[in-house]
C-alpha cells in the first residue's frame, strides 16, 4: 500500500513549517509529516525550511542570525488567526503524527536528540535528508530511523549505506524513472519518493512499488491513492 506523507504540513492551504498548517494536515488523514527543523541565534530549534526568513516571513536575514523572541515575533493572519514560527518542541507536543524530521544544519542534532529524549518521543521520529547530515544523526542516535534521500541516478554507494544504515530511501520524482526506481529497489529498502503533487503521478509511483509520496498536494493525493487501493481488493 502507497501511502502520502504531508510536506511540511498543507501549504497549499496554510503557510508551510507552522503547527496550523501540521495539525490540519492530521486533521484531513495524514499519519506523518515532513518538516524543516533549524536554530535561532540563540539556540532554538524551529521550523523553517529556507536559510533565511525572507520567503515565507519577509524577513531578510538568516535564521541562525535572529534571536528566538524576533523571529517569534513574525507571523501572518489567516482565517482569523496569528500564524507564526513553531519550536519543534511545540510540535512534538501539539501532534501524534510521525515526525519526519529534516535537519538543516547539523549543529543542530544533538539538541533534537536531547529534546525528543527528554519527552520520550523518540521513536515517534524518523530523519529524512542529505547524507552529510545524517551521518551525523547515525552518531548522535544510534537508533534513528534514518530515510536517505538520494537524487543520484546511479544508487547510494555501499559504504554510504553501511555508515549510515537507513531503513528507507527517497528519491526524486521525475518522469521516466523507472529505471532508477527499479535500480533502488534491488538494493531490497523501501522506497519513498518526493515531491509528488500531481494525482496522476502518485499513482504511477503507485504502480511502481513505492511506499511513500511525500506531496504539498496531501489531500488530493492522498484520496486518489486510498481509492486507487480500494479499488484493487
């Protein structure tokens, strides 16, 4: 069974990396999500997927430059209500969803360890990204459950896979990949797949054996795909 995973929650109805956008992807279905994790000046882990506030809060400077209380200060009305910047702590804590964590930078990981430590949600976390950084992951969380994500043609190199040790593979939609889909899977991991917002190449991602679509489109896709599995028993 195919299943979508909520790209940093519903962006297509409330902005990206917010807990507004997260809980009403949970609340139309969705099981997990995917999100940005990065730090504040002082230390905060927050949900941002770009290096700087600009795009999504009009804000020019990096993140990693900006104290906690200004970039808490950002924010935007929508549907009568004040959208702002989370702390992943604040995620952990409003949701049940499996958390599909990205980690920009990887000064970061040791304090996410510590933080889902603390609140005994680690096994509630999967680590999703590019392999410098969850190399990092494997050494700070010898227990992770760490999803590679892999844009190569060609498959992750064996000693990539042994030092990391993912349970999951991602790799980049593109039309006319089944070639490489094919190459991932003879590697015998579970393939995921991102970012698939189109209904029609869902389910050929579908038909071609992947397990997850990460999608922007969650509502559309994920019905589609939930149809598509009725419909085959």
């Amino acid at each position: 069974m195919t299943f979508a995973v909520a790209h940093r929650g519903l962006p297509l109805r409330l902005p990206e990396n917010t807990l507004p956008s997260i809980l009403l992807a949970e609340k139309h279905g969705a099981v997990a999500v995917e999100f940005d994790v990065r730090a504040t000046s002082d230390g905060h882990a927050v949900l941002l997927h770009d290096k700087t506030l600009a795009r999504i809060w009009g804000d020019p400077r990096p993140v990693a430059e900006a104290p906690f209380h200004e970039v808490r200060a950002l924010g935007t009305e929508q549907g009568g209500q004040k959208i702002v910047i989370p702390t992943l702590e604040e995620v952990v804590d409003a949701t049940s969803l499996t958390l599909i964590v990205d980690c920009k930078p990887a000064g970061i990981v040791a304090d996410i360890a510590e933080l889902l430590a603390s609140r005994g949600q680690a096994q509630r976390a999967r680590f999703i990204g590019e392999p410098e950084i969850l190399s990092h992951i494997r050494l700070a969380m010898p227990q992770a459950d760490i999803i590679l994500s892999w844009s190569r043609p060609e498959a992750p190199p064996a000693d990539m896979l042994d030092a990391i040790r993912p349970s999951t593979l991602n790799i980049k939609w593109e039309e006319g990949n089944e070639a490489q889909v094919a190459r991932i899977a003879r590697l015998g991991y579970p393939i995921w797949t991102y970012t698939v917002d189109d209904v029609a190449e869902a389910l050929r991602a579908r038909s071609l054996g992947i397990e997850a679509v990460i999608s922007n489109n969650f509502e559309a896709v994920s019905a589609a795909l939930r149809d598509a599995e009725a419909g085959s028993k």
